[in-house]
C-alpha cells in the first residue's frame, strides 16, 4: 500500500477495505497508536494557507482523501489517487472490527444529545464495541479530556469537533493514549445518529454527495467556494508560479 503527494501532503493510496486491513494488522492488533487525518478539498485548502495547520496535518501517520476533489486533482497532478477514502466509512468499518474483537473506544465531539443517539445505536448495532468513555464537544478543558481518554485506555479515539480542532487534539494529546488509534471524523457523529442525513447511495457512488449536500444546506454556499478555490492552488503550484509553503516539508514517498 503506497502513498502519493499532493501539494504537499501524502494521501494514502489505496481503498477502503485495503486501509482497514492495513489499520488491523499494523496497529490495532499490536497496540499502536495513530493519527489518521481525513481531508476533504476544504480542508486542504485551510492547510495550503496555514503553515502551523499544515505542520499538524502533515504529521498524521495517515492523510485520507476524503473527498472526490482531492482525487480528482492527484490526477490532474500526474499523481492519481486511486479512490476516495470517507472518514464516514473509516468510521463505520472500525466499529464493525471493534464489534467482531470486542475492542474499546471513545467517543469526543458533537452536542450531547447527538453524542446520547451516537452511543444508543453503537449499543444496539454493535453489542460487543465497549465504550470506554465519551465527551461532548462543548467541555472547555481539552486536557481534562484528553486524561479521560488517557485513563480509558481505549483502542480506537473517534475525535468529531470539525476541522481544525480535531486534527489539534489529536497532535497536542496523543501521546497521552499512544495505544490508541484516534481518527478526526468531521460531522459523522450527526450523520450516524441520524441528526443529519448522509447523501443517497446513487450520489455517494457518482460522486455528487457535494451536491446533496448544498442543496440540503444551502448556506454552505460560501464554504463551497473552496472546492474551486483549493483546484486553482493545487493547479498554480503544480505549474511552480507559486508556493504556499517557505519551509521544507519531509519526504512523503514512504510506503505504508
């Protein structure tokens, strides 16, 4: 399983089932932790024009591209990813491997009673998951969340408080839980309570669950203005004319 560089961050490259089996084999049957970053064009956008936010992306054990218009610009970059990676499914297949080896978890981010609904459907669909502990995004303290975690010695960390936030947990924290394999999920808590729903099958495939969901929210209008936004910078610093990083980045070609 090979990775591949896009505007200077490696995207795991591969699919879904082939990352799961990696994530079983390499970290979760021996106890070692990871960071897993799932970044989205919005989101790579934000780390084309932060540096600091970059150094933390970047430092993920794994970068999944999460989102059809990362993919699509690897390939425009004659760096072709070969599918998208949804931090949604990353999500959902984890829960189906913490279910069939009774692995343990934690549950931090969205309002309680999302969380409360998160918490009931893992209990009812997934009997064997254990829930080690669980904090709603709105508790202040980070630190006092990050020992919760740390006393949980749960397996997997599932981290939903929207980017940057969650990808800033994880770097500051981690070495508290260095068992645990810790994964920012976005809005995937709404979506798996059912608060929010997830685009139609048919969309998902075609790769138009952007569409659904602008038309769903329609305020998101302004923050999809980063789809073009992040095509046009990956494009400009493809061609040279510009680089949005002054400092060396390390060398990203390893293989996973």
């Amino acid at each position: 399983m090979q990775t591949e560089v896009v505007s200077n961050l490696s995207y795991v490259n591969g699919d879904l089932d082939e990352f799961i089996s990696y994530i079983n084999q390499h970290h979760i049957s021996q106890k070692r932790g990871a960071m897993i970053a799932t970044v989205n064009p919005e989101i790579g956008y934000a780390v084309m024009k932060d540096d600091a936010y970059h150094q933390v992306v970047s430092s993920a054990d794994y970068v999944l591209p999460d989102g059809v218009g990362v993919v699509l610009m690897s390939r425009m970059t004659q760096s072709p990813l070969k599918s998208r990676i949804a931090g949604f499914d990353v999500f959902m297949s984890m829960l189906d491997l913490a279910n069939k080896q009774s692995k343990s978890i934690f549950l931090y981010g969205a309002k309680k009673e999302v969380l409360e609904a998160v918490k009931q459907r893992i209990d009812t669909e997934y009997p064997n998951v254990v829930i080690a502990g669980s904090c709603d995004g709105y508790q202040a303290d980070k630190r006092f969340v990050a020992k919760q975690i740390a006393r949980s010695k749960a397996h997997m960390v599932f981290v939903a408080l929207g980017y940057p936030n969650q990808e800033n947990f994880i770097y500051e924290y981690r070495h508290l839980f260095p068992q645990a394999v810790c994964i920012g999920l976005g809005g995937s808590f709404d979506v798996f309570s059912g608060t929010v729903k997830r685009a139609p099958r048919w969309m998902i495939k075609t790769n138009t669950e952007w569409l659904y969901r602008l038309v769903v929210n329609p305020w998101r209008w302004k923050r999809m203005l980063n789809i073009p936004k992040y095509a046009f910078a990956v494009l400009k610093e493809n061609k040279g004319k510009k680089r949005y990083y002054p400092e060396q980045v390390k060398d990203q070609t390893k293989q996973l």
